[in-house]
C-alpha cells in the first residue's frame, strides 16, 4: 500500500507534466514544423519533421505578401488606444468602487462588472456604431475593445485596491493632496501588478480577435493582422500554401509571446492580489 502510494505521489507530477508537454508540444511543433516546410511537403500539414528547412524564405513571404507590416501598424493604433483607456477608465472606477459604500454605489459595481457575464451583441454593436457613424473606423474599434474588457479590468483593481490600507490615502489627504494626486501618486503606482495583468490580458485577447474586427473594422486600409490572414486565406492567395499561413501565425504570435515572458511575474502577482484579496 505504501510502495503503491509512494509510486503515485512520484508519479502524478510526471504524469500532469506529460499530459501538459503533448498538449502544448504537439500543436506548437506543427505550427513550427509546417512553418519551415516547402510547399511540397507543407500541403497536407502533419507532425514530420522538414525535409527541407526553409523558415527564411516562408517568413519573409508571409510578411510581403500577407502585409504584415501594415497590419502590425493597424493593429497597434487600435489596441494600444484601448489598452490605454481600459487602465484609465478601469482603475479611476475602481477607486471609487472600493472606497466608497452605498446601494448606487453597489449598483454600479454590479452593473460594471456584468459585462464578466454577459457576451457582447454584435448586431447591437454594429448598429450603434453605424449610427454614430464609427463603424470601419478605428475609433469605433478602439470603443468596441473598451467596452469589452472594461469590466475585467474593474473587477481585478476593484479588489487590489480594496486591499490598500486607508490610512496612506488619509496620510496625503494630511499633507494636502487632493484627489488627483492620490490617485496618481498613491493608487496608480500600488496597481502596477493588476495594471500589467490588465494590460496583457487586453492586449492577448485583441491581438488574435477576427471575429468583431471583422463586423466592426472589416477589410481595407485599417485592417488589423488577424483580418490580414484572413483575408489572404479567403482570397486563395495562400490556397495549400500551408506552410506559409503557419509562417504568418508565427510571425504574428511573436510580439505577444514577448511581451508576455517580460511580465509574466506581474501577471501572477495581479491575478492572485487582485482575485483572492
């Protein structure tokens, strides 16, 4: 009974280890692995190593010939803007969120927060937009992402901030700090783990998002880098070129990839504090 309990307790991390390697490792290596083919070899993708290595010509075809450049600079001018509001927006509704006390208050929170719950109209959305006169335009993208994950980025700063002791607040109110100041001098800095996980969990979410891109933004001239693939795929431009779509995934995915290894520690830190506290 022991040796068998023993085997387990041993065995149980391996085996969750396994599980995890298979499934990452095994997509990963075909996007990588199809990504270096020649087009011969890449028409049915599977698991086969190259025969012939050539990612440098792949890569530089899906970045000319998907515009990759252009829509890296559309994606960019939308996502940046909303992450920048999410943080703004998110963390001053915060504040007053877990400082103040009241049934509105509560009300508000609640109905802030809903948005955690309820998936987003995309009809509705593109109605409001076109009535507005937004729709295919960035702005109109930019708002649509704001209204999005406004309400994550609340419900994480909602609860960090309810974890900061009032008397530092009290202090600077002490010394003549107003609002403003506190809130930018105090409040702001003490958010910097929730604001890293805001702003990766905004920016991994919009960076891969074709489906309201594509109702709000559409094709043309602000194409962001999802709708560039999609429209290369759809055109045949990239018809059994397979190994040049999984180039393109690539290449798209690096940006993200980075920006994530940069603040993972941030991102868990805000997680926790901002979930648990």
């Amino acid at each position: 009974m022991n040796a068998s309990a023993n085997v387990w307790r041993w065995g149980r991390p391996v085996l969750v280890i396994v599980l995890a390697a298979l499934a990452v490792g095994v997509p990963l290596w075909l996007v990588i692995a199809t990504a270096a083919k020649p087009q011969g070899e890449a028409v049915r993708p599977d698991l086969a190593p190259p025969g012939q290595w050539q990612p440098g010509q792949n890569y530089a075809d899906a970045l000319s010939q998907g515009e990759m450049l252009r829509g890296l600079l559309n994606s960019l001018l939308v996502i940046v803007p909303a992450v920048v509001l999410v943080l703004v927006l998110g963390a001053a509704a915060a504040w007053v969120f877990a400082r103040r006390r009241g049934r509105l208050v509560t009300a508000a929170y609640t109905v802030c927060i809903s948005g955690l719950l309820l998936p987003p109209a995309i009809i509705t959305i593109v109605l409001q937009l076109r009535q507005l006169g937004l729709a295919g335009t960035r702005p109109g993208m930019i708002a649509v992402y704001t209204a999005m994950y406004l309400s994550t980025a609340i419900f994480f700063m909602t609860g960090f901030i309810r974890a900061i002791p009032h008397e530092l607040e009290e202090a600077a109110r002490m010394d003549g700090a107003g609002p403003l100041r506190i809130f930018t001098r105090i409040v702001l800095p003490l958010l910097r783990p929730v604001i890293a996980t805001a702003t990766i969990m905004v920016m991994l979410y919009a960076w891969s998002d074709v489906f309201y891109s594509f109702f709000v933004l559409g094709g043309g001239d602000a194409a962001t880098l999802p709708i560039k693939l999609f429209q290369v795929a759809s055109a045949q431009l990239y018809l059994n070129n397979w190994h040049l779509i999984f180039a393109y995934v690539v290449l798209m995915s690096l940006p993200m990839i980075v920006v994530f290894l940069v603040a993972q520690r941030k991102i868990v830190s805000g997680i926790t504090s901002g979930a648990v506290k």
